[in-house]
C-alpha cells in the first residue's frame, strides 16, 4: 500500500499559538483530520505476471476489492505465458489527452514498468521556471513520463495507464478486462503500432510524453465505437421522427383549412 497526497495545504502558525499548548493541540488534531480526509492510497495486487494499481481510499476493503477484480480477470483470462508483464494504473497518473472536454485517459504500450516519478517531473519543470534551484541533466521535452533521478524498476512490458474523470462515474472494470486482454493477445501488434505522443501532465499546463497505441484503437477494444454508433443511429431516428410529426400536423393544417373553406362558402 502506498499512501498519495491528494492536496498540499500550507498553514501558516503564529508564535502565539505555538506557545499556546491548548491551541496547539487543537491545531494539529484539525490538520490530522484534514490530512486524513485529503488522503487516498495506492493498492496494489499482482499474480501471474498482471500487476493493478488502484487509488482508492485508505480503507483496508479496497485491498480486498483490488484482489477479488484480479483473480475475477485472471480466471476469465485463464493466462498460460506469464513471461510478459503487464502493469495497470487505475486512476494513479495525472494525464489527460490536450483539447479533450474530460480528464478520461487511456494508453496502451510496451514499455518500462513504473509508475509515474511526480516529485522528479514536478522538480525538474519548476526549476526551468525558476521556482526552485536544482540542476538536472539535459533532457528532451516534454520529459518522457518514465523520466526519474531514481534507481528504479527498468524491467519492460506492457503498460495500460487508466484514468476516468470522477464527474461521470466509477471504474468501469469490464473496459480494464478488456484492454489486459488485448495486452495479452496482441502483443506484436502494440509494438509495431505505438507511437509517441505529447499529453497534459494535469498540473500547471505541462505537457509529458509517452508511448501509446491511437485513441480510435482503445476505443475500439473497449467498444467504445459501437457506443457512438448506437447513439448516432438514435439520433438519427429521432430526426426523421420529428420530421414525421411535422408533416402529419401540417397536413392536418390544411385538411382542417380545407374544410374550414368549403362550409365558409
């Protein structure tokens, strides 16, 4: 388990309440409070080669839940080649596609497995800003988001970056299935079709880039294509409906005009 800080609040504490136990006391138990509340955790579950983690709440049933969704997915999956990983973050990284009207995000590549280094990202873009002195070596930009200063993981497989906007709802699970399934039956195919491509890092208007295969691809493993059709289809039929109707009450009009006329005379 991981703990992540949602927000960073600075408080500002006078001489006069650090030398006041009472206040004091009642000042950090509200900031313990708050920190708790502001709060979420990375929950990790990994078998067979699959690894997800999720953000959720720091409440220990998320534990059980990311557990319970990935021996859900294994078992459908019935996984017999384990030699290539794959690594899902559900909601953990903060991309969003330029121009796009939500923060919904999805990618799929083969790629290093490792999450996000935001202290690094964040340190090295405030220094180019001046905000912070710190020297970094030269790096291409946008900085690559497995960009880091850090002895980390270089182990390489196929990487599924999953965030959804909170204001349209939950998780939906059955798309993650869908895209580790793609991941697995498909791994030559993500290789030859990934490309790179510049994203929002959601802070401060920065851009990263990463490897992923095209946006119309995803949303075509999850169906997300068919969805649209559907409701171009409704639309559609809606339109002629209304059409319909309105030649019915015209016509309507003019019989009833008609008839209006004929006992005038």
């Amino acid at each position: 388990m991981e703990i992540y800080v949602s927000y960073f609040v600075n408080f500002g504490v006078s001489g006069y309440v650090m030398k006041t136990p009472i206040l004091t006391i009642i000042f950090f138990f509200a900031f313990s409070l708050f920190a708790r509340a502001s709060m979420d955790c990375i929950w990790t579950s990994s078998r067979q080669g699959v690894t997800i983690k999720f953000l959720a709440p720091c409440e220990q049933r998320y534990q059980m839940f990311v557990d319970n969704i990935l021996t859900q997915i294994l078992n459908r999956l019935n996984r017999k080649d384990t030699s290539s990983k794959i690594l899902v973050l559900v909601n953990t990284e903060r991309l969003s596609y330029p121009d796009a009207v939500s923060s919904n995000f999805i990618s799929i590549s083969f790629d290093t497995l490792r999450q996000i280094d935001d202290d690094f990202i964040s340190d090295y873009y405030f220094s180019k800003e001046g905000q912070i002195k710190k020297k970094f070596s030269k790096f291409s930009e946008p900085l690559d988001i497995n960009s880091t200063d850090s002895d980390t993981s270089k182990e390489v497989g196929f990487k599924i970056i999953y965030r959804l906007d909170y204001r349209l709802g939950q998780t939906n699970w059955a798309d993650i299935e869908k895209l580790i399934k793609y991941s697995e039956e498909n791994r030559e195919a993500i290789k030859k079709a990934q490309k790179r491509n510049n994203v929002r890092y959601d802070y401060n208007g920065w851009y990263v880039s990463l490897l992923t295969i095209d946006t119309f691809s995803i949303n075509k493993i999850i169906g997300r294509q068919n969805k649209i059709k559907e409701n171009e289809v409704v639309q559609k039929k809606s339109t002629n409906s209304y059409w319909l109707w309105g030649l019915l009450a015209l016509t309507a009009i003019g019989a009833i005009a008609y008839q209006y006329r004929q006992h005038s005379r």
